[in-house]
C-alpha cells in the first residue's frame, strides 16, 4: 500500500498541495480525479521522486520513503507513465526501455541480444505486436503509450502511476490499454490512475479520490457513487456571477470571419480550419466550445495574424484585413490572451511593470526613450483595477500565483485598449477565487462595449457567461446555440467528432 | 529580487578585479603605473566594442561568431577605399575616397554583413551559431579576396589618429569604446528596442504575441554586432597602421569570454552591458599581468580559461542559491 500523510507543497506564490491524505490500495485501481491545477500532477510528481522537497510522509508499505530523485522511485517499485510520452523517437522500442540501464555483458559491451528478449517477452505481455527493433518515430501514439507501460514494468514494480493515459489515443487502443491495467491489477500491483474523463473511470476504477485547490476532498468506492455526484464534488461550487439581461445583437458586428480554411503547414492533407465563418457584435461574449484538437486555438491564432497561409476573409467593422502579424492585428485593435500563459503570454524573469508595459512601450516614451513614470503609472493601473496581488510592479512575474499571471497577461492585453478581446482557456489551472474574478472582469468588459471570444473546455464556465455559444469538432463549427436554449448535452452532442 | 542578485553578482566580479590589482601590484612595481592603465584601458578597447555587440544578440539568445572574420573584413575595405579607391578597369572609371567616406563604408560593410546574418537567422531559421560559423569563413574568405593576401599599409597620420592618438589626456580607442559602452547602456536600459531585445530572449514566444516584430528586432541586433565589429577593425587597421588579412582571428571568443565573465546568461534574456565591460576588464587586466610577470604564452592560455569556468561556476552557484 502507498500512503500519503499530510503532504504540502508549496511553490513561489502558489500552494500547490496542502495536507494532502491518501490512502492507495494494491489490487485496486485508484482514480485521482480533480479539474486542472488541483494538483495531481503535483502529488505524482513527488510519489515518483520528481519533487523531492515537501512537507510530510510518504509511506510504503509501512515504512517511510523519501526520493531523491525519479530512479530511486523506480528502484523502490513506483513507475510513472507522465501525460506527456518520454521517448526517444529516433531510437528503437528496445533502446528506449533499456534507457539508463543497459544490460551489459563481462567486456562492459551491451548485450543486444539480452536486452532484446527482455523487450520482446514484455511487448507480448503487453500484446503489442511489433519488432523490438521498431524505431519509436515509426509507431502510433497508442502503441507508444504501451511502450511507456513496458519501461514501467521491466522494473518489477508495485505500484504503476498512469497520468492522462488516453488522453491521446484512440477508443479501440483505449480497451487495449484497460485490459492491460486489469491484468496489472489481478497481479496485486497498486495501479494509481489520473483522469477527468468520467465515463473511463467509471469502466475501469475501482476507488476515488477527488482532489481540489490542492486538498483532499473525499475518498470512497467507485461504485458507491454516481456520475454528477463525482462531478459536484470535483468543480465543489456554482460559478457565483449576477448576469444582467440577456445580451441582443442591436449593432453591425466588429468582427465578422468568412469561410476561413486553414491546411496545417506540415501536413497539407489535413485540415486544421474548415469554412469557419463567425460574427461578434460589439458588448457580446461569444463562447466557443470544443475538445482537444477541435481548432478553437488555431482558429483565435488565425484572426491574430499568426498563420498567413489560411483562406477566407476577415473583416473589422466591415474593413476587410489580413494581418501578416501579431503586430498588426494589435493595431487593428484585437488582442489575444493565450492559453499558455507561461509559454506564451508572460515574460517570466522580468517583473509585472514589464509584462503590463510590453505591447504599448511606444506610448511610454518621451524623446526615444522610455517614461518610467508613464510605465509605472499604466502597471499601478491595471495593478488596482484587476486586483492583481503582487507585493509591487517591480515584482517578478515566476514569483505570482497563476490566477495573478493570469491577470496580467489579460493587462497587457487591455492596454492595448481592443475592441475585440479574445481568451484561450482564460482559467486553466487557477483557483476558484481568481476563476470568478475573472468572469466578472469578462462581463465588466463586454459591458463597456467590447466584443469578446472566449474559448474554453470547461462547459460551466462557457454555460455561465456567454452570451452565444459556437461547437467546434474537426476544424469546422458543428452547432450554435443561444445562451437560453444550450445545454450541457446538447453542446457535448455537437462537440464530439463524427468519425473516430 | 534578481536584480539584487545581479547586483551582488556584478559586485563579485568587481571585488575579483579589486583582488587582481591588488596582487599584481604586489608582485610588479610595472602594473600600477599610469602608463600601463592606459596601455590595458587601449589594448581592451577593441575587446570591449566587440564584446558589447556580442552582449546585445546573446540576450536575444543568439550568437555570433563571424565578428572576428568581419573587424578583419571591414579594416580591409576601409583601408583599401583609402589607399586605392576603386576602380573598373573596363570602364575607366576610378572613384577616390575620403577618410570619412572609406571609414563610413566600412561601418556600413559592418553593418550590412550583420544584417545579412540576422536575415539568414529570422528568414531561413539558421541556428545563430551555423549562421554566424558560416559568415567567419565567408568573411575572412572576402578579406583574403580584397587583400589579396597582402597587408595593406601607410595612411598617415589622421587614420592614425582613431588607434593612437590622444584626446583631453585620454587615448581615442578609450574614447570610442566608452561611447559605444554608453550607447548600449542607454539603448538597453532605456528604449523600447532594449526592452524588446530582452523580452525576445526571455520568451520569443511571448514576446512575438505581444506584437513584438522578432525579426526586425534580431537584424537590428545582429546589424548592430556587426557594425560594431568593424569600429573594432579601424581601432585594430589603425594602430597597426595597417589591415592585416589574418586579423582579428578567433577575437570572437574573447567577446563570449567577456559576456559571459559579465554574468550575461547565454541562453539570453538575462545580463547588463556593464557585467561585459567588467568582464573584459578582468580579461584585460589579467592578459597585461601574465605579461607583465613573464608568463609564459602557454600558461597564459591556461589561466584565462581557467577564469572563465571558475566565473561561470560562481555565477550557477548564485543563482541555485537564490
């Protein structure tokens, strides 16, 4: 058995996890279920000797472990498949689980040959029916996910940690994948298994723990509870906003997109954006829904000038555009808050002052050179009205909490004052207070009269405050809905693609 | 909080250089004389002009190893404009210039192989590193081509001024090499084309969706590297009185040398112009010192690259224990 005892972890800012219990069972499949940045990831990271730097116990089977580092993990019995595939792509399945711990012969050469029956007596296991030989690049993402299992399992582990497992891969891999964790379990390991996809768990988990904001809600047996109850107790509130009266189109649109096609640049036989045509009227919230890989990012990306190669129109108060960059379409008026704000919105090693000043510095000068009076006083303005808390502007933004990193990608972003203001996944990853914060500065906005896109797969949230909700799936809009006759099913229905 | 950190950090360095004086001067009654603060201060210059270029396209996260190639490139045309002109046999056509005019054409040449660097870079997504690799072996190739092959000498005494001549007390190259130090200062601290440089490199992606134009930004830096390369070649043409073809070969590494001695981080976004002029100062002062002590060349080597693991290590140290 794994045990969790009262474990926090605390990151500049941001507290990740706070006194975290938990109890995981061998025999059992353990479902970790929590939205985005209630910290599973987190707590894997530190079971699995990522992190070794907390506060409170972990125990293994009854004695206290401590990693140092991810191979004393491994060597202690815990294996980790991450969300995210760690393979070399241009090496072969067996190179990639041998990685780190070769066999080698009495010469100190590898033994090939060693390696390669191992690998193969793993993959029938596994029942993945290819060469060890295969070069990773040459499989599917499916059959890379079992090769992650595989590497797991060379070291005879006890406890297999699996994050998102299918979040990339297709149905029928998918029940090839749950037969292997069923026969994983029969064995007595302790499988720990990391989804917010609910229909999945309910097929193959046998408990729960739901995590949120970083503490542990509850705990229990899967089948003692049911669907929406899981939900409930995952989102754990109502999105608290006051709506004033439906919102009517009374006024021309601001931006109105015709037939917009868009071929990914490296792959011209698919298609990344199919005839999307939208409107937005100005004071309106637009709310695009869509799953992963549905387009609404590329879509947002296209309207901001960012791929040059798409076809169709885009028009700004009836002025036909083409914006060959960012630049312009800031100058035109639009402006984009990303949906990776450390990736892409913020500069991280400079401070909040910078980040605000960034897209208007040619309005901070005086004489070429830059006004560091004007800067300060544009940074203490967004500062007080976003209530971004930051001991001051001279603060570095890697030091601030993601709801406050959030606030100031959106500041950059109205000091640029846009007519049209469009949010990838305004929320992912922050906590509840700043989640409301932020629909209330969404409303506040689109109250002022500027027309706003907000993007997200959260179905509360674009229920919540949109005026008018498009579906995306497979590049193309599928559905449109007011904001009174949408409905969690209805939307779910359109956004899910056709042809899996 | 960083800043406090690159403050104790530049502090470091100068405490190191504080502590290098003090020992050379106990162990030579030559080093601290003011004949030989002069000599450091105009043998640096050319280190320092070159060095403040590589410091603004490191920040950007970039490199650039053509400069060494280009001071050489650019010495070369201004000297052979001066002496020669140019002229086109079939034609008849023979065009002179002045010194302005040749040192002019010189800094442009500087400028415009730079801009070329920073096109290949923003427009073909060369990796910095092949990009600049190639242009040290074009460059010195176009040197050799003008020159061909030959040192090309005598201008007189107004040429002759940049490298050794003296104003108000202080050596001109000095001179030079304190505005291009001011120049930078001020363009890093205190215009938005500063503040762009260190967003690109902070965060290229970031700084691209803030409507930053990237490229022109990077060829703006690279153009700049270059033609600061070529202020680097007329101080070197000057005070040599001659352009030699092999000159300025692997002047480059003493420029990283010096940037990264300085703190600058070189994976960009991080670093102070001042950290590189501290940087070449500490390069300087400890060349002129071996000298100084009869060192032999070869421990010379030895020692400097020595001081440069040892600075770059202290520098990791500081910012793990932050």
């Amino acid at each position: 058995m794994l045990v969790a005892d009262h474990i926090t972890k605390k990151f500049p800012g941001v507290i990740a996890l706070q006194d975290v219990c938990m109890e995981l069972h061998p025999g059992k499949v353990n479902a970790i279920l929590g939205e985005n940045g209630a910290g599973k990831s987190t707590l894997m990271k530190i079971l699995s000797g990522v992190y070794p730097e907390y506060e409170g116990r972990i125990l293994l089977q009854d004695t206290e472990v401590n990693f140092a580092n991810p191979r004393e993990a491994q060597g202690a019995g815990i294996g980790i498949i991450h969300q995210e595939l760690n393979l070399v792509p241009h090496l072969s399945i067996t190179e990639n689980i041998f990685l780190g711990r070769e066999i080698t012969n009495r010469w100190g050469m590898l033994d090939g040959k060693a390696m390669k029956d191992r690998t193969r007596a793993l993959l029938d296991k596994l029942k993945l029916n290819v060469s060890p030989d295969t070069l990773i690049f040459d499989l599917k993402v499916g059959q890379q996910q079992v090769v992650e299992i595989a590497k797991a399992l060379l070291t005879d582990c006890q406890v297999l940690i699996m994050d998102e497992p299918t979040s990339a891969i297709t149905e029928s891999e998918v029940e090839v994948l749950f037969g292997i964790i069923k026969e994983l379990r029969d064995e007595n390991k302790v499988i720990v298994y990391i989804s917010h996809k609910l229909d999945e768990l309910f097929k193959i988990a046998d408990r729960y723990i739901v995590l949120r904001d970083g503490k542990t809600i509850e705990s229990g047996e899967m089948k003692d509870i049911n669907h929406d109850t899981l939900i409930h107790k995952m989102v754990g509130r109502e999105i608290n906003i006051i709506r004033n009266k439906g919102y009517e189109a009374t006024t021309e649109p601001v931006l109105a997109i015709n037939n917009i096609n868009l071929k990914h640049p490296e792959n011209q036989k698919r298609d990344l954006l199919k005839n999307v045509s939208l409107h937005l009227c100005p004071g309106e919230v637009l709310g695009i829904f869509g799953l992963m890989g549905a387009g609404r990012t590329e879509l947002l990306e296209t309207i901001f000038g960012l791929h040059r190669a798409h076809t169709g129109s885009i028009n700004i108060k009836q002025q036909s555009t083409n914006f060959r960059s960012p630049g312009e379409a800031m100058k035109a008026g639009i402006a984009l808050v990303p949906e990776d704000r450390k990736k892409d919105g913020l500069l991280l090693n400079l401070d909040v002052k910078t980040n605000i000043s960034i897209t208007t510095l040619d309005n901070l000068q005086s004489m070429g050179l830059l006004h560091d009076g004007k800067e300060q006083q544009l940074a203490k303005k967004y500062i007080d009205s976003l209530k971004i808390k930051t001991p001051s502007a001279n603060q570095l933004t890697k030091n601030l909490s993601g709801g406050n990193q959030q606030k100031i990608v959106l500041a950059k972003c109205l000091a640029t004052q846009p007519i049209v203001l469009m949010l990838d996944e305004p929320t992912r990853g922050i906590d509840i207070n700043a989640k409301n914060e932020i629909y209330k500065l969404i409303l506040e906005l689109a109250a002022t009269g500027m027309g706003i896109i907000m993007v997200s797969s959260e179905l509360p949230e674009i229920l919540a405050i949109s005026d008018r909700i498009l579906v995306m799936a497979e590049g193309s809009i599928t559905a449109e809905f007011k904001a009174a006759d949408a409905s969690e099913d209805n939307i779910l229905k359109a956004a899910i693609p056709k042809n899996l | 909080m960083t800043l406090n950190r690159q403050h104790f950090a530049k502090f470091q360095s100068l405490i190191a250089l504080v502590v290098l004086c003090i020992v050379l001067s106990c162990l030579s009654d030559k080093f601290l004389t003011v004949d030989n603060g002069w000599n450091v201060m105009r043998q640096i210059s050319v280190n320092i002009c070159i060095a403040v270029g590589m410091t603004l396209v490191v920040l950007t996260s970039g490199i650039d190893l053509s400069v060494g190639s280009v001071l050489a490139l650019c010495g070369a045309i201004t000297a052979g404009l001066m002496k020669n002109g140019i002229e086109v046999h079939s034609s008849n056509l023979y065009i002179g210039f002045t010194l302005l005019g040749a040192i002019l054409a010189g800094l442009f040449t500087g400028a415009g192989v730079g801009a070329f660097n920073g096109f290949a870079i923003t427009r073909f997504k060369v990796p910095p590193f092949v990009a600049t690799l190639a242009m040290l072996t074009i460059a010195r190739g176009l040197t050799l081509l003008w020159t061909q092959g030959f040192p090309i000498s005598v201008f007189g005494e107004k040429f002759g001024y940049i490298g050794t001549g003296w104003f108000l007390g202080i050596p001109v190259p000095v001179w030079i090499s304190a505005i291009v130090v001011l120049t930078a200062v001020v363009i890093t601290m205190k215009t938005p084309l500063g503040r762009y440089i260190y967003a690109i490199g902070g965060n290229e992606n970031a700084a691209k969706l803030s409507g930053i134009n990237v490229s022109k930004v990077k060829i703006i830096v690279y153009s700049m590297a270059g033609a600061l390369a070529a202020v680097g070649g007329l101080i070197v043409t000057s005070r040599l009185d001659s352009a030699q073809p092999n000159a300025g070969i692997s002047y480059e590494l003493d420029a990283i040398a010096a940037v990264v001695i300085g703190g600058t981080s070189l994976s960009g976004g991080k670093g102070t112009i001042w950290g590189t002029v501290l940087g070449a100062v500490i390069i300087g002062v400890l060349n002129n010192g071996l000298v100084l002590l009869n060192v032999s060349p070869f421990w010379q080597q030895v020692v400097k690259g020595g001081v440069i693991l040892l600075a770059v290590i202290i520098d990791k140290a500081n910012s793990k224990s932050e």
